[in-house]
C-alpha cells in the first residue's frame, strides 16, 4: 500500500512486540526515509482460522483500493507457508 504497511509476525518468547515494532520502523525509516506515525495497531492471531482471515484481509488491501483489479498482481507481498505459520514446525 502507498501510505500504510500491514505485516503478520511472530516474536519470539523474549521480545517485547512493542519493541521489536519500533525497531522495524527506526530501521527501515533510515533506510528508505520513511517518516511514519507514531504508534501501531495490532491484533493478536490465536488460531489458524484467524490467522486466514486477517492474511484474507491483507491481500485485498490493494484490490479495495482501487490499485488493481486483481491480488495476485500485487508485487509488494510474501505469503509463507501457512500450514507451518505460527507453530514450531
């Protein structure tokens, strides 16, 4: 999306989500110059049907904003194996 960024991950046991957020957005702000707002959003996944659903939601971002017709012609997304997404397989 041109003006937002919708990510799913996993932290591991120690890190603090908060943390790790705001490290993501230092860093990728002093490479790319991306000036972002302060704060997130963030739902938790505690399922597998969840975690479909809000990766559903993700995937026709683009398509519900009039950027093209059609998901899969989206180049700026990564889908990875979500039958071992979220456990420790």
């Amino acid at each position: 999306m041109p003006d937002h960024i919708h990510l799913i991950v996993q932290p591991n046991e120690q890190e603090r989500f908060s943390q790790l957020i705001g490290d993501f957005k230092r860093i990728l702000g002093k490479i790319v110059g991306i000036r972002w707002h302060r704060g997130f959003f963030d739902h938790r996944i505690r399922c597998h049907e969840s975690l479909e659903q809000k990766w559903n939601y993700i995937e026709q971002n683009p398509v519900r904003a009039c950027l093209l017709p059609n998901s899969r012609k989206w180049p700026y997304q990564w889908k990875p194996d979500t039958q071992s997404f979220g456990t420790d397989a």
